[in-house]
C-alpha cells in the first residue's frame, strides 16, 4: 500500500490549504470501499483525528475543524482531500491520511502545515 500526501506548507493566519493523499497503485474498487482518516500530531501532542470520511461518503470532524475543513474523495482519481479554510495556530502540525485495510493500518508519510500569525 502506497499513501502518497501533499499539499502541506506555510501559510498565513486566515489562509487555506487542500491536502491530499492518492494511492495510485490501489485498483479503483478497492479504493472506492475503504474509509479514510485525516489525523495530526502537533509537537508534544498525541495524534488526533481530524476528519473521516466512509466509502458511502459520511464525514465526521473534529470540534475544534468544524465548519472550517472539508473532507472528500476522488474515486477516480483515487485520492483524497482535506480542504482547510481560516487556519490557525492551533491547525499547525504534521497531518496524515490513515485507512485500515485487509486487517492492517496503514499511514501516509506525513505533510507538514505550518500557520504565522
């Protein structure tokens, strides 16, 4: 399994980024049956989940990212997306794309968001 992110950078307080995650070796079925997770870790804090979203397209948010993150797949481009608007301080960390597939986890390499005031 091959998560590949991107999208991740530096940006002002009030700025947007859209990250993505594809997993182009994934045979378009199999992708389109799997439920994936946006988690961050901050420095000195646990993983925390951002924003899911299932194979039927049922999106779950964090609190803290309601109304302000998006979450979305691209079938056919077997990828997928986290929209982030009005970013903060508190958005800065190391994000990850997850799914569990055939009994086992399996995480993106990880893209950096980084947010100046």
């Amino acid at each position: 399994v091959n998560l590949v992110e991107s999208g991740g950078g530096s940006v002002q307080a009030g700025g947007s980024l859209r990250l993505s995650c594809a997993e182009p070796r994934i045979i378009l079925s199999t992708f389109w049956a799997t439920d994936v997770t946006w988690y961050r870790q901050a420095p000195g804090n646990q993983r925390e989940l951002v924003a899911s979203i299932t194979s039927d397209g049922v999106t779950k948010y964090a609190d803290s990212v309601q109304g302000r993150f998006a979450i979305s797949k691209s079938n056919t481009k077997k990828t997928t997306y986290l929209q982030m608007n009005e970013l903060n301080a508190e958005d800065i960390g190391v994000y990850l794309c997850y799914h569990r597939r055939w009994g086992s986890d399996y995480w993106g390499q990880g893209t950096q968001v980084t947010v100046s005031s």
